[in-house]
C-alpha cells in the first residue's frame, strides 16, 4: 500500500470516528438531558384535560352571616366528542335536548361551537375550553327535566345532567354592598398572558371566571380554589384511549370580613336619606359614600357608596342594554375609596395639628374677622360670620375660616413668601401627609385612589406636566371658544398665560386655601375618616381593613389578620389631646350642634367636624360630616360625604347621628346597648364557626337578617 494510500485511510478513519463521536453525543443528550422534556412535549400532545372548577368559599360578616354564598343549580352539559360519533353528528341529539330543555336547538348549537371558528358567536355564548370537556348547555333545569334525560341515555348520548354552584347573594337585612363584594367575570387574555407558560395545577384557564371588582377580585386566589383536573390520554384520531391523572378539587376559602350586615344596612339606609336631605333642600344631591371604622385597629364596620347597582345583575352575564345603563349612572365605582374630593373644613384639623407642631399657641386667642384681602383678592369665612379674637377651640367649633388664613399665612411668610422655593418648609402639607393624605390607605380593596395634598412640590409638579399646554394655549388663545364667548376665551387665556409664566409658584392664596382643605387638596372619605380615627385613638394611623380572617370550608381557622399600623402622626400628644379636647365642644357649642340636639351627649359625648367644600364652577357645595364616639373613651369614627349637598350639618350630620343611634342602642334619649345594632353591643372578637359541612353558624331569630339562604353548595 502506497504512503498517500494509507494517509486516505488514516484520514477516512478519523472522519468516520468523529461522526460516530458526534452521534454518540447527540443521542446521550437527547437521551439523558433532554428525554424529559421530550416526553413531556409527547405527552402535551397525546393528553387533553377536562377541568371542573372548584367550589368558591363564601364571604361572611363579622357575626358569620353569609354576604356572598353559592347555591346548587341542576346544569345540563354535552360530550361533544360523544355527540360528533353520531352518524348525523348529533343533530337529531340537539333536536331531542332542546325540546326537552324547551329552547331553541339553535341555542345548544351556538353553545357547543368553538370560539374564534366560523360562525361562532362571541363569548360566553360560544365555548371557550377544552373540546373533550363537557359543555353547559343551560342551568336551572327542572329535577324531573334532568331525570328524564338521565333515563333515556340511548336518546340522548353524550348528555348529562349534574349539579353545579353558582354564586349568590343572600342580602342579610337586604344589604348591598356591592361595590365591597364585588363580583365574578371571565378570565381576560391579559389575565392568561400574565401567568405565561405555567403548567400549574392551579393556573387560570379560558372557561374560569374571577373576581372582578372587591373582595371578589383582591382575595380571587384564596376564594378560587383549585379546580378538578381529570387528564386524559387521546389518539392520533382524537379518540380517547385512558385516564394519566386526575386531581380531585379544593374548595376555595372563606373569608370573614370586618363587616356587620346589620349595620352596613343602617349605613346604606342613611346615605340614601342624606342624598333625599339635600334634594329635599334644593340641591342637587347625585351621589355620597359613607364609611364607619373601629379606630382601635382600623377595623372597616361598613362602607357604603351612592349611587350603587345590584350585585346578581352579574350572575349568569350582563347584557349591554345592562352595562351601558351602569355605566351612565356613575354607580360602578365606590365613591368611598376612589372618588376624589375636596374635604373643606373637616381638614382643619390637619392645620390644627400642623400649628401645634410648629409651636403656635393651641390656647392662645386668633382673630376672626368675616375675611381677609390679600392684594387684590378677598378671601371669607364661609360658614360662619366674625367672631372678633377667639381661641383656636373656638375657631374649630365655629369653623372660622379667617383663624386658619392667619395660620397659614404665618407659615407662607416663615418659608420665605414670595422668595420661597420648592426647599422651602411646607407645614401642612407634612402633616397632611403625616395624617396618611395623599397616598393609598393600603384597604384590602383594589382600585383605591391616593389623592393629593395641595403643597409647594404638588405645585411644581402640576406645573411640569401641564406647563406646554399651557403655553400653547396662552399663544392660541382659544380660537373655538372664541368664536361664541370672546370674554371666556379672554379669561381662559390671561389664566394661561399666568400659568405658563409661574405656574410653579406658590402663592399666598394657595398656601391659604389649603389650610381650610380647598385648592388642589382632594382626599376620599375613607382617608378622612383614617385621619378622624388616628385622632380618636392618639395619633396611629392604621390601615384600614375589610378581611379579619380567612377559614377553611370545613371551619379550621387558616390565618387571623393582624391590625396593621400605616405611620404615627408626628406631633406633640399635647397637640393631639388638644384636638380630643376641642372636638366635642363642635357637637355641643359649634357647627355640629343642630343635628345632636337630644342626643345623649351626657352619656356618650361625641367629637365632630362639619365641612361644606366649596366646587368650582356653578355647584353646589360638597356635604362633609366627620365624628368619632364616644369622645372620652374612642371606638367608632363615621364620615359621612354628599356631593352638591350643601352644609355637613344640615345634609350629613343627621344620618351619622343616626348611625351612631343604632351602634349605641340609642332611643331619644335613653341608652340601651342591648338595642345595638351589634350582637352585644360591640364588634366580634373571635371569628366566627363553621360547622364541619361548610355551614355558617350565623345568628338566629331577628339578629340573622337571613332569608332561606343555602350557606354553601358543592359542585
């Protein structure tokens, strides 16, 4: 054999030993790393599951009365894959089934085809799951119904009857709440994209519903459970050839809320009256919210909002006609936690407490004249006339708004006045912000609105957001507007220009409207009422809670929610007990006298403060009434807010009289606590029971305020 031969072979060996090399490596790889993931990708295509989902737990009120419970409909479903074997592909099934059901066949046709084929109607009609999953055809089926169709399988391949929950909503004392419970929808694609590629057991599929707005939505996950996954091994074909797996359902939990039924229903009844109060007086009047708070840990008692919606218009699916009437009323979202408004002179004692901090004398006499002028503007007491020197005390009980322009200014002056910047020392505004003001109280609802404490760095910000508009406005000069209102169009754009060339500033008049809770301050009624119950209990500011427990469907208790505090309200204790000292007298000797006369503040004295917050333009005032009791030894702080209802004490001050009336078992003037509205006068300590079969173990007799509710249903 020649050299150059035996080089080839030499050369023709190291080749062949280097593919055999690479195929040996390959096959170890795709045998020993990524075998697993192989036969998992087989397996995906070979399996196909078929899911049930799991009984949603209840949410019960505080005493263990059912809010939102499930009840057992009788539910008709089709095996699709059995009815297509048909030789006629089940159309004479549907004809049969529809008239035993007494619908339309072109109903369990639209139902059973796949969303997004040809011809297929949107959701919910249209089937968004799995194809080997039994479809729903309709619900609420007679027994007898179902029982015939149950005997005659032969006639009807493929269908089955069984019971499923579904939600609803006992109203113990035909309470609403809905804008705190919330209610069910259809998964999003939003909602699947944002859980990516899991293969969890528990994961969100196309044909879950979850909670869409409230307790519904926040606490979806611990109500949801996890759903029945039964995975079934399919061929080539299609045709099912076994069972892999199945995994029976957990039940969701229960939540036990904050919330007493009975009371929340005397909430509701008195917001309602309080939005009457205002029309009754020539006002307006469109809507209100209401919020009562245990001001010991922030527990919420009730919380109401105006105007509001039936909660079961959910069930089974709104239309559009029903939508689009929600929508126009305003009644979709709480006003309770995200409506904006400005509070008026309920924040007067954020002033109050801001002057104590910076060392101004609480006891001290300030001047009350009708109003004050600053340049060439005016600015005047609102409610009350001139009251010559007075105490700060005073000042609150009367609302002069005059004492609290001094303060202000006094502030405005020390940071610099005109020379100030954005460095520059903004005491109200801190202890605003102290007070929890301008950022979200942290309620186990989702939705909440921040709101915004008016101030020198708001201003500066409002300004770089704004400040282009702004300008182009000031150059344009309104040309639409114009055209029909030259003076408006004049008056829109000097105020632009103004804004373009200072908008930044912050002038006098803006440090002196904030200091009675107008301007750019906007706060919703459960902050206000955070700030009145951190008072009451000496300066903590919880966050305010809707869920104290949460227990399992078999009644173990699975976890007990802790108060949570938020921030201390940094002023001197003098300044707060200051506060507490002066509040009552408003009750017995100011702006909230009126609508206490007869109560009996002897036995339970009560600390208030009226507002009556100015709006822009040509409406009414908002109505603000903040109170706590009783005074001496705190427990519940109410706020009470009509919109375009004129004076806190004239619209609100009645109903939050009212409201404590019932939690103190108030008759005229005599005190019974056995009349509470609260089962032994007080909110439960200990959560409720549940028996062993998920049943509520609620009150019994006048105190249940249930109808025949079914507590729990298994599916």
């Amino acid at each position: 054999m020649s050299q150059r031969s035996t080089l080839r072979l030499m050369i023709l060996g190291v080749l062949v030993l280097s593919l055999l090399g690479t195929l040996v490596s390959r096959l170890l790889y795709l045998q020993l790393l990524s075998g697993e993931s192989y036969r998992a990708a087989a397996q995906s295509n070979t399996a196909r599951e078929v899911v049930n989902p799991a009984v949603r737990g209840l949410i019960l009120d505080q005493a263990g009365r059912p809010l939102v419970s499930n009840r057992t409909s009788m539910v008709v479903t089709i095996n699709r894959v059995t009815l297509e074997r048909e030789a006629d592909g089940g159309k004479r099934v549907i004809e049969r089934l529809a008239k035993a059901l007494e619908i339309p066949a072109e109903q369990i046709s639209d139902r059973l085809m796949t969303c997004g084929a040809e011809g297929a109607k949107p959701p919910p009609v249209c089937w968004n799951g799995s194809p080997y999953q039994p479809i729903p055809i309709t619900s609420d089926v007679k027994p007898l119904t179902a029982l015939e169709i149950m005997e005659n399988r032969t006639e009807f391949p493929g269908v089955i009857a069984r019971l499923d929950a579904i939600r609803i909503y006992p109203t113990p004392f035909n309470v609403n709440a809905a804008h705190i419970l919330g209610y069910l929808g259809p998964v999003t694609e939003q909602q699947l994209e944002e859980q990516g590629k899991s293969k969890a057991f528990d994961r969100l599929r196309r044909t879950d519903v979850v909670g869409r707005s409230g307790l519904e939505a926040y606490y979806d996950t611990v109500l949801r459970g996890t759903p029945a996954v039964t995975t079934l091994e399919v061929d080539t074909g299609g045709r099912v050839t076994g069972t892999v797996d199945e995994r029976p359902a957990v039940p969701g939990s229960y939540l036990v809320s904050s919330i007493d039924a009975k009371l929340q229903s005397v909430v509701e009844k008195q917001l309602v009256e309080a939005v009457q109060r205002a029309q009754e007086q020539g006002y307006p009047g469109d809507s209100g919210a209401a919020v009562v708070i245990d001001v010991r840990n922030g527990h919420v008692l009730a919380m109401a909002s105006y105007p509001t919606y039936d909660p079961t218009i959910w069930v089974g699916g709104v239309t559009k006609k029903q939508f689009e009437a929600l929508m126009s009323s305003d009644s979709l979202s709480s006003n309770a936690i995200q409506g904006l408004y400005a509070p008026g002179s309920t924040f007067k004692v954020v002033s109050t407490a801001a002057a104590g901090k910076e060392g101004l004398d609480l006891y001290g006499e300030y001047k009350c004249p009708n109003r004050v002028k600053l340049g060439s503007q005016i600015f005047r007491n609102f409610e009350s006339a001139a009251y010559g020197k007075i105490t700060l005390a005073r000042a609150l009980e009367v609302s002069c708004n005059t004492v609290f322009y001094g303060i202000a200014d006094e502030f405005w002056l020390r940071g610099g006045g005109p020379d100030s910047t954005k460095a520059s020392p903004d005491p109200i505004a801190e202890v605003a912000r102290m007070f929890g003001l301008g950022s979200k109280t942290g309620i186990d609802l989702p939705g909440e609105s921040a709101g915004r404490v008016s101030s020198r760095l708001f201003k500066g910000a409002n300004w770089e957001a704004k400040k282009d508009v702004w300008c182009r406005n000031a150059v344009e000069g309104y040309p639409e507007t114009r055209k029909n209102d030259p003076k408006l169009a004049d008056y829109f754009t000097a105020l632009d220009k103004e804004n373009c060339a200072d908008g930044f500033r912050w002038r006098e008049g803006d440090a002196l409207n904030a200091a009675i809770g107008q301007g750019d301050t906007a706060v919703t009624p459960l902050q206000l009422a955070m700030v009145y119950a951190a008072i009451a209990n000496g300066g903590t500011v919880y966050e305010p809670q809707v869920i104290k427990g949460i227990m399992s469907p078999d009644g173990k208790v699975v976890k007990e929610v802790e108060p949570k505090v938020k921030s201390k309200v940094g002023v001197p204790k003098s300044t707060i007990r200051f506060l507490q000292d002066s509040l009552p007298g408003v009750t017995t000797d100011g702006s909230g006298e009126i609508p206490f006369e007869g109560f009996p503040l002897g036995q339970i004295p009560v600390a208030s403060k009226t507002g009556s917050a100015q709006v822009t333009g040509t409406k009414v005032s908002t109505s603000w009434f903040a109170a706590y009791a009783p005074a001496d030894k705190p427990r519940y702080a109410i706020v009470m807010m009509v919109t375009q209802g004129g004076t806190g004490s004239k619209t609100s001050g009645p109903s939050v009289r009212a409201i404590f009336e019932s939690i103190f078992g108030v008759t005229g003037e005599v005190v019974n606590p056995a009349d509470s509205v609260l089962i032994g006068g007080a909110p439960r300590k200990s959560l409720p029971v549940v028996r062993p079969d998920g049943t509520p173990v609620a009150p019994q007799g006048k105190d249940s305020g249930m109808r025949v509710v079914e507590a729990g249903a298994t599916g």
